[in-house]
C-alpha cells in the first residue's frame, strides 16, 4: 500500500494529543512522523503556577515514530524549570531536511504564533508538500485592539498563500478563521477530544468506590458536590467561584453543597482565607491532581465548574463530561458552545458577574433528578466529541489537499 505521508510538526509532547497521534500513527493509510520543538514536558519539570514538580503520569511519547528536532540556539537550562513556549522558542534547526530527505506528501502544524512553524510552513510551499494547519485562537481567547485585529487579518493573508487546509477545534475556532479571511471549505472540523475511552473507563472503576470515598470526606449520599479542577491563578477566576458559592450556601434550599477544588497556585494562600468564614468543610482544598487521578474526582462530584475570564477550549471540560457530570461554564470558555447546552447538560453564565454565576449553580444543583439527567446527557454529547471525529475531520482535509490518497470522512 502506498500510504500517505504525514509530517505533524508540535512545539512540545502534550498529553491530550498523545493517544490521538498513536491512533492517526495505526491508521493503515497514513504514514505518521511526529516532530518536537522539545520534550521538556516528557520530563519532570517545575510548573510555577502549581508551585511544585511535575511527571505527567500518562505516556506522552509511546506508540508513534517521533523525531526531536535539534536547537539552532540551545535555552539556558535550569534543572527541572518549565521551558519558555514563545515565538521564538523552541527556535529548532534542520526540518527542511527532514521534509526532504521523508518525502512527506502532507506537512500538518499545530499553532502558527511560532517561528519554527512559520519557516516550516514556507518549507514545505516551496517543496510543493501540502499544509494543514490547527490552532487553538478564538474570538475570546484573547484581548485584541483594533490595531492587533487589523495586523492579524494582515497576517492571516500570509497564511492564506502557505496553508491548504486550516483544521478547527470548534465553532469558535472555526468562526475565527472565517472572520480573517479563510473560506468555509478550507475549514475542517478536527475538535478537541480527549480519550474519551480511558476518562469512561476510569470514572466506571471509580465509581464501584464512591460512596465510600464521598463517605471518608464527610458527604452525605444527597449533599451536592461542586468541583472545580485548574491552576489556582487569576484567569481561572477561583476567587469568584468562591464568591458565588458563598452566595449558594446562604440558600436553605442548596441542601448543604460542598465546594471541592482540585489544582495549586500562587492564589491559594489568599483563596483559603476567603473561604475560612463559611461552614467547616463548605470548601475542600484538596491540592494538584494528576491524569490518572483526576477521574475519581470528576466520578465523585455531582457537576462540574470552571469559571475562567479567558479559555481557548478547556479540556477539562470533555474530561468531567466523560465522567457523566453536569457542567457550569462562563461564557469565556470556547468549549462550552459546542458541548454545554444550557438547561440540558448545564448552564453557561456571564464571566465575572456574581450573582449570574450563583444563580447558574443553583439552577444546576437546586434539583438532583434534574441534575442526574443533566449528567446523562453530557455523556451523550460528549461520546460525539471524540477521537474519531478528529481522525474523520483529518481524513476529509487530507483528502480535500491530496484528492485519491487516502478514504474520504463520512459523517
């Protein structure tokens, strides 16, 4: 078989794109090589904002021929510290070559706001090899003068002239591409997924031990839970979570709900004492919580909160929605256009308005059949969000640039 060859081309190994790119590497037809900037994130490292170090617990590197590309400028290394992720760096050298010496049919980039990748993209042109491209930018994900949009428009003109096929996480996603040019048919829908399987399979064994685990933190069969799962940082909007669920515990009818907050950061110390005047045990500060061990928290909660002022997607999201749980996002969040539908899996308020986010709490929690039903349909929306929905999105870009190579998508 003459299987088509495809270049994928990242800054960094990341956890949530590992499983896909071994299931893309054992598709018959497709003949995978993925390239890294570096694979500090392999590595044990030091993340700042959770204030301690890191050794992702899930395999970032198995199951896929992948290639790391060698610096033009080496970093100065200090032991165990996060690596910049700039324009610049990792600034890496000797890619063209690999393109060459592979004979790559299709070179696909993740990210664009990389020189690497810029030059990379203009290789491949001038090779005649196609270019996918997937970012994650949304009309939210940052703030952007008019002058930024202007240049950003501009730029995307550039992008225009060197890329084939620009591969969309969402419909925000999506819609920013339209709104700086791109044309709808040059837009494939790739969304953002997690292993949907290995999140349902967790949560499934963790669940012949919940009441138990509910049991040992105090909770009583029908108390609510509420659990929220990010760094403990500003943009995450932790502090307004607490706020709003202050106003949630003054209610009688809330039935006692407890606020369970997974992740560390700079804002602990400050969040801690917002929550020392409410009920004992109101609020649990239960520290950083890796991969493997987030599904019994998503398992043992009743639904799912992530308050944040700015969120180009939110994987964490897909994660709890795995987990059969109703989800409260503000509506900065990009995922939860696509995968909350208000009043039937949960509820979206407005960001930074307290007393929206309070009444969306309520609205979820205040009914448990409500809220159980809730639960059920965000696992049904989710099971349409996955893995094969990317591997179809690709499928349909890599057959719109290279007609005849490979099965065409079918919804």
């Amino acid at each position: 078989m003459n299987k088509l060859k495809l270049a994928y081309l990242v800054t960094h190994p990341i956890q949530y794109q590992a499983p896909l790119l071994r299931l893309i590497a054992a598709e018959p037809d497709i003949d995978l090589t993925v390239f890294f900037g570096t694979d500090f994130t392999a590595r044990t490292f030091t993340a700042e904002e959770f204030g301690q170090t890191i050794t992702w617990d899930v395999p970032l590197l198995d199951g896929y021929r992948h290639v790391l590309l060698p610096r033009l400028i080496e970093p100065k290394r200090e032991k165990g510290k996060l690596e910049p992720l700039d324009f610049v760096h990792p600034l890496s050298r000797g890619f063209a070559r690999h393109l060459s010496a592979g004979r790559f049919d299709v070179l696909w980039v993740h990210g664009y706001a990389h020189w690497t990748h810029i030059a990379a993209m203009a290789s491949a042109r001038r090779r005649g090899v196609k270019v996918l491209l997937r970012d994650e930018a949304t009309s939210i994900s940052a703030a952007r003068s008019l002058p930024k949009q202007v240049a950003k428009r501009a730029f995307f003109g550039l992008l225009r002239g060197l890329v084939d096929g620009f591969l969309s996480i969402g419909t925000l996603n999506k819609r920013y591409y339209v709104e700086n040019g791109i044309a709808e048919d040059h837009i494939f829908l790739v969304p953002y997924a997690v292993d949907n399987a290995r999140f349902q399979q967790q949560a499934a064994a963790a669940n012949a031990t919940r009441a138990a685990r509910r049991a040992a933190l105090g909770l009583a069969p029908d108390q609510p839970a509420l659990l929220f799962a990010a760094k403990l940082i500003e943009r995450k909007r932790p502090a307004l979570l607490i706020d709003a669920f202050t106003r949630v515990l003054a209610d009688p009818a809330m039935r006692n709900p407890v606020l369970l907050l997974c992740g560390d950061g700079p804002q602990r110390a400050e969040l801690e004492a917002r929550a020392a005047s409410l009920p004992a045990g109101a609020v649990r500060f239960l520290g950083f919580k890796g991969q493997a061990e987030l599904p019994e928290w998503y398992d043992l909660c009743d639904a799912f909160v992530l308050p944040s002022g700015q969120e180009s997607w939110g994987l964490v999201v897909n994660e709890a929605m795995n987990a059969g749980r109703a989800i409260i996002a503000s509506d900065r969040i990009g995922s939860a256009v696509d995968l909350v539908v208000p009043g039937r899996n949960g509820a979206i308020f407005r960001c930074d308005d307290v007393e929206d986010f309070a009444r969306a709490i309520a609205a979820v929690i205040g009914d448990r059949q409500r809220l159980e039903a809730m639960g059920r349909e965000s696992l049904a929306i989710i099971n349409r969000w996955d893995f094969a929905a990317d591997i179809a999105g690709l499928r349909a870009a890599l057959e719109a640039v290279c007609p005849g190579r490979v099965a065409a998508a079918r919804a």
